[in-house]
C-alpha cells in the first residue's frame, strides 16, 4: 500500500476507537495515549530504516512515477519533516494522557490526533497535487475538529467556526488553482510540471499561481490571511494549540515551498519580491501585535505568526542556504513553540486562569515548569546557546549572500522586538507571588512534566552541538533547489 | 458548441459568487452553502477542460479528480454542520454576527 | 432583504472580479493543454466511457480512494467527537 510509516498510522488510526469498548472507564484516556505513543514509536522505527534506504537511493516512489498516476515520492526533505512531527506527536500525546479527563468520548480524541498526523506524514510524501490535497483534507478535518474538542468551552466552538469556514475557503481556492494548472498541462505530478513549465511565462501561470499562493497561505497564517489563527489556537486545548502552532502552519509553508520550487520555477524572478514584502508584512504585524496582548496564549500565537514571517524569508531568498534555513527554523520551532505551548498550558491548567497578570509568581511554585519555560522562550529570541540561533543565523546569512541585505536586517530587528514580550512572559512568572490562588499552586503532574523536560533536553543539546541537524536541513533542501548538493 | 472560454468563465463566475456568498451573507446555513459553491466552481474547471484535451476525445484524469474531490467536499460539509450545531447550542442564533466575543 | 453598505461592496467587487477575469479570458484564450506531452491514455467518445473511466481512476489512482476512505473515517470520527452525548454512562 502506502509506505510503512504511513501504512502504520493509518492503521492504528483506524484501530484506536476499539479502546472505548474494551477499556474501563477510570483509566481510558491513559491507555488511549499509551496506544497512541505505540503507534507514532513504531512509526518511528520504520521511517529510522525508511531514511537508510533513501539516503543511499535518493529517492523512492512508491506505485511508479508516471505522468497519470497518484503515486508517493519519498525524498530526503519529507524524512526531515516526518521525524520531527512525530516527536512533537509523541510529546503531545503523552502530555494529553493527564490533561484530557476520562470520558466516553477520549478514544476520539487519540483518533482524531493520529488522523491529523498521518495527514500530514501523507502531505510530505505525495509526489502529485491531487494526492497532496487529499491529505491536506484528511489533516484539515481533524484539526477542525480538534479545535472544538472541548465543547462546553463557548470561546473554542467560536473559534472552530471561525477556523472552519476561513480554512475550506481556502482549500477551495487552491483547489481552484489546482485545476488550472491541470488545464494548463494535463498532468498533476510534480516532476511532470516542472518539466512542462520551464522557460513559459504565460498570464495563466501567473493566475494559478496566486490561487494556489493564497490557498495554502491560509493555513500557514501569511498575513492577510492570518485572522483565524489568535482566536483559534489561543482557544483550543493546550495539545491542540502545540500541535497547530508548531507543525501545522509548517504544512502549509512546506506545500508552497514544493509547488512554487517545481511547477512555478520560470516565473521566479517575478514571485520573489512578493514573498519577500509578505514575509516583512508577516513579520512585522505579529511581533506588534503580540506587544499589545494581555492573555499569554494569544500572545504565544501572534508570535508563531511572526515566526511564520521568519519562515518566507528563506523562501523568498531562494538559494539553498535560504532553504536550509527555512526548514531548520521550522524544526527549531516546533520544538520551541511546542513546548511553550504545552508549558503555558501546565500553569493555566493548574491555576485556571489566563491573564498574564493573574500568574504573577507562578514561577516560585511551580519551578521545574518555569525553567523550561523560560528555556524555551530565550530560544525564540534567538540567544546563542539554543537552537533557535543557529536557523535565525542561517537565515540572515543567507539574505546577505544574496544581495537582499535589507530582509535581514528586518529579521534581525524583529528578533529583538519579539524579546520585549518574550522578557516580560519571564518576568512576570519569576517575581514574588502575591495572590492566594498563586500561593496555593502546585508543581505539574508526573505525566505532562516528562515530555516538556524531554523538549527542552532537545532545545539545549541541538543549540549546543547543530551539526547533524543542520546537515540533515542541508540535504533536505537540496532536493529543491536545482544542483544543490544531495 | 460553447467553447471553452465560455465554461471558463462561467466556473470563474460560481467561484466569485461563492466568496461573494462567505463575505456577506449572515446565517450559518449560508455559509455552508457558500463553501459548496467554492469546490463545485473547481470541478467544473476539471470537467471542461478534460472535455477540450483533443477533438473527439476525452482525458480521463479530469474525471477521476472530480469523482474524489465531490466525497471530499461532503465531509468537509458534514463536520461544518457539526459544527454549527455546536454553535447554535451556546449562542442560541444562527446569526455570525452575534459570535464576536473574541476580541483583540 | 436588508440593503446595507456591506451588500452593495461585496456586489460591486464580485461584478469588477468576473469584468477583469472576462477581459483577461478574452485577450489572450486559455491554452488548454498546450504543455501536456502525454496523450496516450485519452478515450474516444464514441466508445462506452463509464466502465472505462472507472477502471482508469481505480488502476492509477487507487492509492488516492485508500486516502479518501481514511478521509470519510475522520470525518465520522469528528462528527461523533462533536455530537455525542454521554447519556447512558456505563458505570465500573
């Protein structure tokens, strides 16, 4: 059938609502998660030997690679973005074990999680638009979903509606510009494009194009398409909200990526400058926006927004390093934003409140916590010792190479914009705590402070010692970009 | 014979009236009929010009896309009307506008 | 129905939306195909099409319906997430 990883998930997937008539009642969300946990591990172990065969073969295609078929390309680029969605999975499902209460209705909630990460895993191995957007609906359905998986909470339903209409709308769109470019040329696989396209500069390209560009810019929040995303993952579950921020919207960064890098390669000259304001636009709009925020998961989200803008910058470069950059700022911030997410969630889950300034001194209560969280939050900055240096580095060395000085000049002066909430997120949890439910806290439970040590423990080491990573974002990239080395 | 100028603008037509359709109409209903504009618009892009491929024959890529992509559209409209069931419960109205208070 | 300045706004940029795409349609016609190299899997008209679409779609793009199956599965898993009640609760 499919590859194994995939092969895997989707069957747990198809397996896990069993858990709810076999199981009892008091314990079904830890052995949901347990079951979970199995299946993205194993899945694991299988890409671990998938990544063996393709770093010797280069690439393999799973049911042949013909101009008319559906058929799955598995290259260097999808093993770095499948490793890295199946280690914020496993964290965020090992945390949802204690987070998410024991009911009829949390075996769902483990299908709904491992549905979305195989969609996902399927975005980055399909090697033709249609397969691509098959899966892009597989993960797009259980993220509505998810969003509104805590329905007595009046703000998550709004915000799922919000999300709902503003996503369909947009795959629709690129849906739109996808049957454009099969008028165009009569075949959907990726290599068939690039290869029918090169040297055309047809008013018709241009048009699919700026389809294909707002449609899957919708789901990685490029601003004017943004609004969705403060409402929706500042209102989802705390799980929900690590795993949109951190792996979704890279999604969407990654399809625009492999469309405009394969079938859109002749008009670059022209879409180059564009990506290139919308990134400032991005960037810009988030951090300042993020400024005037007084609930601490809202702020968390605009900044992924700016972290987005950050993102476009490699891709409006367009060399291999801008790439290599591109993909290791998107593995940096999983990792950060994730574990910021799922630590934001630990405090609000156990003081119940969301204010910024009803969680003055949390930080003495709940120690472990608060060190993580500053952890991750000085590695959003972009400070030397973690990993978020390391791509913004890459980044900005890039830009300078390419004679776009000014976009990283940009970046850098939003690095230290976005400090100035970031410091005030650290200050205000380490002061001394005044208020009665502040003094009453206590630290997280056992099951939700093992995967944010684990995040953090990978935040620090990939700052102090990048090689590996850093090569493995390198031969992802090359897959991109013509003659890049593989 | 309509050529193929013809289905190229009435699809682009369905598609601008669906958006028309999300940006200003208020019940919640609307809107789910307004996204099933949006996808119907793009099928019909496939279906017509799998039909102009060559005189007298027809591509069956077009057709096989349009086949999935009508199954595609109808669960995404079954979790949209979930959805606003959920909604009707809390806010008591069908009406967008009253869903306004998230703010900021 | 009610006539206010958000009807009139979204009627006027729907009509200059189509009046741009008319003109773009006309000056320069869709190439249709003008970049497509393989024409070999094209069916007559004349000939029975149904059986033979059908087994064209379930011989390429079989791996695409095993998606789509998946995809129905969520989406029923999303409705249940969504709109079960816990009325009878099983107690242990």
């Amino acid at each position: 059938m499919f590859t194994l990883p995939l092969d895997i998930l989707l069957i747990f997937t198809a397996i896990s609502p069993v858990i709810g008539w076999v199981t009892p009642k008091y314990n079904r969300s830890k052995i949901g998660g347990v079951f979970s946990a199995i299946a993205l591990s194993v899945s694991g172990i299988a890409l671990y030997s998938l990544y063996k065969e393709v770093s010797v073969k280069g690439a393999i295609y799973v049911t042949g690679n013909s101009l008319i078929a559906g058929y799955l390309k598995v290259d260097m680029l999808s093993i770095f973005m499948v490793s890295i969605f199946l280690g914020l999975g496993l964290a965020a499902t090992i945390y949802s074990m204690e987070y998410v209460e024991n009911s009829s209705r949390s075996p769902i909630y483990y299908t709904l999680i491992l549905s979305m990460i195989s969609g996902m895993v399927g975005i980055v191995f399909s090697g033709d638009l249609f397969t691509l957007y098959v899966f892009w609906e597989l993960m797009s359905i259980s993220s509505y979903a998810l969003v509104a998986f805590f329905r007595e909470k009046w703000e998550s339903v709004e915000a799922s509606l919000k999300y709902l209409i503003i996503g369909v709308a947009g795959s629709a769109t690129a849906l739109f510009g996808i049957s454009l470019l099969y008028g165009l040329a009569g075949t959907l696989s990726f290599e068939g494009l690039a290869t029918a396209f090169t040297g055309t500069a047809n008013i018709w390209l241009y048009i699919a194009a700026i389809f294909i560009f707002v449609g899957f810019g919708v789901k990685a929040a490029i601003v004017p398409l943004h609004t969705w995303l403060p409402d929706a993952h500042s209102s989802a579950p705390s799980t929900i909200s690590a795993l949109l921020s951190g792996i979704v919207i890279g999604t969407g960064v990654f399809v625009i990526a492999r469309t405009f890098f394969s079938a859109f390669a002749s008009i670059q000259e022209q879409w180059f400058p564009v990506i290139a304001i919308l990134s400032l636009l991005t960037m810009f709009l988030g951090n300042i926006t993020a400024l005037l925020q007084t609930d601490l998961k809202r702020m968390l989200a605009y900044s992924s927004i700016a972290q987005v803008g950050y993102m476009l910058v490699g891709i409006a470069v367009g060399t291999q390093t801008g790439l290599t950059g591109t993909f290791l700022q998107f593995f940096n911030h999983a990792l950060m934003k994730g574990s910021a997410f799922l630590c934001a969630g630990a405090i609000i889950h156990q003081l119940s409140v969301r204010e910024l300034k009803d969680m003055v001194g949390v930080g003495r209560r709940m120690p472990i916590t608060a060190v993580v969280f500053s952890i991750s939050l000085f590695a959003l900055i972009g400070l030397p010792p973690f990993n978020g240096f390391i791509s913004e580095l890459t980044l900005v060395t890039s830009t300078f190479q390419a004679n776009m000085a000014w976009l990283g000049v940009a970046l850098i002066l939003n690095a230290a914009l976005s400090a100035a909430y970031y410091l005030q997120i650290i200050r205000v949890i380490m002061q001394k705590p005044t208020l009665e439910s502040v003094q009453k806290a206590k630290e997280t439970p056992l099951l939700m402070l093992i995967p944010i040590c684990a995040l953090a423990v990978f935040i620090v080491a990939f700052g102090i010692w990048p090689d590996p990573i850093v090569s493995f974002a390198q031969h992802a990239a090359g897959t991109l970009v013509p003659g890049g080395l593989l | 014979m309509i050529d193929l100028t013809g289905y190229l603008v009435f699809s682009m037509g369905l598609y601008a009236i669906g958006l028309y359709c999300l940006a200003t109409k208020r019940n919640m209903l609307r809107l789910v009929l307004g996204i099933e504009l949006l996808i119907n618009a793009a099928n019909i892009n496939f279906i017509s010009f799998a039909a102009f491929a060559m005189p007298g024959f027809v591509d069956p890529l077009g057709n096989a896309f349009v086949c999935i992509s009508i199954g595609l559209g109808g669960a995404v409209s079954a979790v949209a009307l979930g959805v606003i069931v959920l909604a009707y419960r809390h806010y008591g109205t069908l009406d967008v506008a009253e869903l306004r208070r998230l703010k900021g | 129905m009610r006539i206010n300045a958000v009807l009139i706004v979204g009627s006027i940029f729907t009509v200059l939306f189509i009046v741009v795409f008319v003109f773009i349609a006309s000056q320069t016609p869709f190439p249709a195909f003008k970049y497509a190299t393989q024409t070999s899997q094209y069916l007559n008209t004349t000939s029975n099409i149904g059986p033979e679409d059908s087994q064209f779609m379930w011989t390429n793009y079989g791996l695409t319906l095993i998606a789509q199956a998946f995809v129905l599965l969520a989406a029923a898993a999303a409705a249940l997430a969504m709109l079960r009640t816990n009325d009878k609760e099983d107690s242990e």
